[in-house]
C-alpha cells in the first residue's frame, strides 16, 4: 500500500487531492444543528492539514447517516463543514452537490492549499448501488472534480470506518486514481494486524454492546486465539440464559442461545460471564439500581449494567494482560445509575501495560462520555465495523484495493 509520504514525495503543490474522510458524526438537534462528537473530524486532520500545508488543492468526500440515496437536509454535512473550519483555523469551501455544478464549480476554482468539502455522498445513489455500472459512473465523476490523472489528480483514503464498504468513493475511485493510504487507515491496519498476527500474552477481549448475533463471527474468529473471553453489554444475557439461568426482562436472543451453549461447550474455560448484575424496572435516569446475583434476575427486572463484583473479576483478568481488545459497553452507560461497570472496566482496559485497542463505536463514545483520558489507552479506533470486520478475518474492500498496483 503507498502511503501519503509517498504522494508526497511525488509533490502535491498544484494538485487537486481526493481524500475520503470518516465525517460520520452525531449531529444536535439544535436548529440550526451542530456536530455533537467530533472525535471522527479531528481524526481527520493530519491528513488534511498535511496535503494543504504542502500546498494541494483538497476535495473531501464523505458520508453523513444513511439517507435514501437523495438530498436530505437532516444528513447534510454542512455542520461539519463549520466545525472542520473551526478546528483547521483555515475557511473550508462547501458544495450544494456531491458531483454536480456545485462541485464542479468550486473543484475548479480552488487555489493552493484550499479546502473543498463534498455534499454527503449517500445524496447520490450511485455511492451505494449494487450496480456496478451506477457505482463506477458516480466514482467516474468524482475523480474527474481532481481532473484525473493526466492532470495530477490523486486519491487518499482515509476513512477507515468506511473501507468495510464496497462503496463508490470508497472502492471503486481508487480504480480510476493513483492512490494512496491515509495516516489513519495506516495506523488502523497496524494494529489490526498485532492483534491478528502474534500478540503478546496473555490477549484478552471484552465484548460488550446489545446482541450476540451482531457479534457472532467475531467470537468465532476469536475464541480460538484469545487466553480469555469476558462478556458483558445486552449480549451477556442471552449466554447467562444458554447456562440455563433466568433473566427476568433483560435483553435476550432466544434465536441464540443455542448459539451460546455451543461457544460455552467448547471453550467455556476462556469465557467469563458477570457474576453479579445491576438491574430495575425501567430503562431511565430516575430509575433505583440494585445489583442481584447474575443466576438470580427477578421477574419484571431488567438487567442494564455488570455489577461491581464481575467488574472487579474482569479488572483481575485485565490485569496480567499483554494485548487488550474492547468492544462494546457493559451496560446502558448513557444513563448514571448504569455506567459503573463501563467505566471500570474502561479504566482496567486502560491501566493495561501493554497494547490496548478500544474498538470504535459505542466503546470509543464511552471513553468520552465517561470523561476518560484517550491518551491512556494504545489505540482507540474510528470504525468499530470496519475493526471487527478485519478481526473477523474478512477482506475489506477499501483496505484491498489499496494495495493493487
């Protein structure tokens, strides 16, 4: 895969840069709105602060939600487009279109070291087609906004929560562009590939979130290399309840429990299941937490966190790891009476001595949410999809097509 130090030992100054970015954040409700989490638009910086100062004339594409494959202003990524100028101190040009005569117009009056930021490209359904013919004509007309190669254009893909998605500006641009890998998809697949490769020992995982099924092919992936397995989140219930135990009105895949006696017959030995859980009646704010033992859930009660004694077990586990991956909350940590047994064990993830990888998503909104120092952890990543995608063992499509010639 070439790098963005390759493109820019080639020179940029003058150029037209395509740069795919991961600008898929939470916007406020706020009228006018505003971006809520900028975690993703400061990730994308570097790359983009590195291609302006060396003198490129950058074009961003990037996607907001998942609209139908047309205009929506509650997807529009002009919020963004304010914050990203706020936090570069630099004005940041916004076109009305995706490839249109907004784009195009603005693509071709941009100077050295100027920004242009794409309308939300999911506004075309080209982004998304299943039809080859529909995505590369899009992807067609978004490498021309660069003028193609014979005018200099280049690609830099830096989105790695997007490059599990065989997507125009993610996949099929880089076909028609010399191409390059982003600082942030390198780091990425960096890591990715200690944790896949040979990782130091012990390796633990904690899997969290609200369903089994959305993190079956992960378990099966994992549970062959990993020393121990914790689980926590919505998804501990429905392996509580293949153990045979009550779990009372808690989040349960009965579709799965079959599923999970299987992962526990196998390798049971690896797996750690909370021994305790905080329970009430209602999912909110107001509601009056009490922690029960996991093997006795009452009826009408709803499991919504681990409790103390299973974040001190996990803590235990944690403790002598080597090599650390974290995905998914252990409760609903959104609301103070649940967020204990997340942020216990956010902060034994993060007193780890050595790799530890919070894996996107949920997990990495958690980290902020609960006001926790990023810089203590090794890595937290930008795609939680993407991460367990490659852990999973799959191919990522915006990952492959890099590394062709």
């Amino acid at each position: 895969m070439r790098s963005l130090d390759d493109l820019l030992r080639h020179g940029v100054k003058g150029r037209r840069v395509l740069v795919r970015s991961d600008l898929n954040v939470p916007l406020t409700k706020t009228d006018p709105p505003a971006v809520s989490d900028d975690l993703r638009v400061r990730a994308s910086l570097p790359v983009i602060t590195r291609l302006l100062d060396h003198g490129a004339r950058v074009i961003v594409a990037a996607h907001l939600g998942r609209p139908e494959g047309e205009p929506d202003a509650r997807y529009s990524l002009s919020p963004v487009a304010d914050r990203l100028a706020q936090l570069l101190g630099r004005p940041v040009e916004f076109a009305l279109d995706t490839v249109g005569e907004s784009a195009r117009l603005l693509a071709n009056e941009l100077g050295d070291g100027e920004l242009l930021l794409l309308e939300n490209v999911r506004f075309n359904p080209g982004e998304t087609s299943k039809d080859e013919t529909a995505r590369g004509e899009f992807a067609r007309c978004l490498a021309m906004l660069t003028g193609g190669e014979d005018e200099g254009g280049a690609f830099v893909e830096d989105a790695f929560g997007a490059v599990h998605r065989k997507h125009a500006s993610v996949y099929d641009v880089a076909k028609l562009l010399p191409h390059y890998g982003g600082d942030l998809v390198r780091d990425e697949v960096s890591v990715l590939k200690a944790l896949t490769g040979k990782p130091e020992r012990p390796y633990v995982v904690v899997l969290g979130g609200s369903k089994v099924s959305d993190k079956l092919a992960v378990i099966n992936s994992l549970l062959p290399k990993v020393d121990r397995l914790l689980v926590g989140g919505g998804m501990c219930f429905t392996f509580l309840a293949a153990q045979g135990h009550e779990v009372g009105d808690s989040l349960l895949e009965a579709d799965q429990i079959e599923t999970c006696r299987g992962f526990l017959a196998q390798n049971g030995h690896k797996i750690v299941l909370p021994t305790d859980i905080v329970v009430a009646s209602d999912v909110s704010a107001d509601a009056e937490p009490r922690t029960v033992a996991a093997d006795a859930i009452p009826s009408g009660m709803k499991g919504l966190d681990i409790g103390p004694r299973t974040v001190a077990a996990f803590a235990e586990v944690l403790g002598s790891a080597r090599t650390v991956f974290w995905n998914g909350p252990m409760g609903v940590f959104e609301l103070a009476p649940f967020a204990a047994g997340t942020k216990g064990v956010a902060q034994a993830v993060a007193a780890v001595s050595g790799l530890s990888v919070v894996g996107g998503g949920d997990s990495a909104a958690a980290v902020r949410a609960l006001h926790l120092d990023g810089n203590a952890f090794g890595h937290i990543s930008t795609g939680g999809g993407a991460s367990l995608e490659y852990l999973e063992g799959k191919t990522l499509p915006g990952v492959a097509v890099l590394e062709e010639e």
